[in-house]
C-alpha cells in the first residue's frame, strides 16, 4: 500500500492531523517502510493526502514525540527500530562511556572544547561559588555517525585543575580521571531529569535536532566521599535516541 490508498475524512469529528498520524503509523507496519526505508517527506504526504503540510506536520511531531519515526538531517525521516535507541540505565552511577563500553557501543567524539568563563546563576548556585569567579567548562558532543548528544560540564574552583590538564581529548572516562588526578573518590550524584524543546545552541551541537526534536536534559551534581561539590553536569540527548531505564525494589 502507498498514501493514495488512504482516505482522510474531511468531514470527521477526528482532527484531521489526528487521522494523519494514525494513516502513517499503519504505513510504518508495513512494507518497505517496516524494514527501513524512507518515509514520504512532508510535500509528498500532504499533496496525496490532499491535507496542509501544517497537517502533516503535527502528525510528524506526534510520530516523534511517540519514538515511532526518527529524522535523520540530510537524509530524510524513517521508522524507528529498538536497535537504533540507545539505552543507559539510571541504576548505578556511572559515566556515559562506561555503560556504552558494558554495551560494546563505539561513541565517536565530535566536539571537545575547555574554556575559562564566568558561571551562570544557575551553576553558581549548584556548586556554592561566587558568579563572578571564572570557572573551567568542557564541553563534549558524542554520537555514532552525527552528534547525539553533548555535555557541558563544569568544575568546583576549589579543586586546582588548570586548562592544560582537561586538554587531553584522550579522557574518555572523565571522572575516573578526576579521581587519579585529584586523589578523591566520587561517591554520587543528585540528578534531574527533564524534557525541553532544543534551543538555538541545543540544535548549534546537534543538528540533527529541529523545533521538532524533543530534548532530554540531566542535570548531574556530582560529589566525592566527604560531601564536597566536585561538578555539575548537563547533558542533552537527543529524545528519538535514548532511553533511560529504571530498575525500582520495594
């Protein structure tokens, strides 16, 4: 079957963006789309659905914001596989490329980037210093053949560590590093997690992401065994990528 075996019932009580999504979710069951290939673009589907391409496009958003179709830049839009969703768990701390080499997953790295700069209220205010005094943040985008997500990361002053010694882009295991270097032990994180719509320096580091993709953003405190304030984390992954899994015992 193809789009112009589909009706859409102008007449319906169902907003037609509605019965769009539901005609592509039934388009994705099948073949040659099942197994991979390209869906229509929006001008396609809306021309042989005789709907508005302002349609079509809830229709896509709501597919997106299902996990049911993923949209790769320059490439077009396809099916969503369980193969494709990167899956990182919430059970244990760990970092990012850590749970990727448990999962035999090859992340290259795309972005890595130090710079002195003054702190934002926000930061200021999660590691307990001053919003004047410049700080060390790195910045790292990782992905398989695009970026997928990146990561600003910035460091407690108290600590001592200077530019040169984040300059190695070799420190994969970033907190692990900091452990040796700085002869503590991370012990935990408080973390948040929440979703957002990417903004104009989100899409800047991802650009697969459009005003479409949803964002997921942890934001990670991180701490060492005596309870002082080593870093905080915010990380934004692309929502069509990820899943975050939880394992809860009573």
């Amino acid at each position: 079957m193809d789009l112009r075996d589909y009706f859409v019932d102008k007449d319906s009580r169902t907003p037609l963006y509605l019965q769009v999504e539901e005609i592509l979710i039934d388009l994705l069951r099948q073949e040659p789309y099942a197994s991979g290939e390209k869906l229509p673009n929006e001008w396609e589907i809306s021309t042989q659905l005789d709907v508005s391409r302002n349609t079509v496009r809830k229709a896509m958003y709501g597919l997106l914001n299902k996990n049911l179709i993923v949209r790769k830049k320059n490439r077009g839009t396809f099916k969503q596989t369980e193969e494709q969703r990167i899956k990182t768990t919430l059970n244990n701390w760990y970092s990012f490329n850590e749970d990727m080499q448990r999962q035999k997953k090859d992340f290259k790295l795309f972005e890595y980037v130090v710079t002195p700069e003054k702190p934002s209220l926000e930061i200021s205010t999660k590691l307990d210093i001053s919003p004047n005094k410049k700080i060390l943040k790195l910045l790292r985008t990782k992905g398989y053949l695009e970026p997928e997500l990146y990561v600003e990361s910035y460091f407690h002053p108290d600590l001592g560590l200077t530019a040169d010694d984040l300059e190695q882009k070799e420190i994969m295991k970033l907190y692990e590093f900091l452990e040796k270097k700085l002869t503590i032990t991370i012990v935990f994180s408080h973390e948040e997690i929440s979703a957002s719509m990417p903004t104009e320096a989100t899409r800047k580091h991802l650009p697969a992401a459009d005003e479409t993709t949803p964002i997921i953003v942890r934001k990670m405190l991180i701490h060492d065994e005596d309870g002082n304030k080593i870093a905080y984390s915010i990380g934004h992954y692309l929502a069509t990528r990820f899943v975050f899994s939880l394992n809860i015992s009573r």
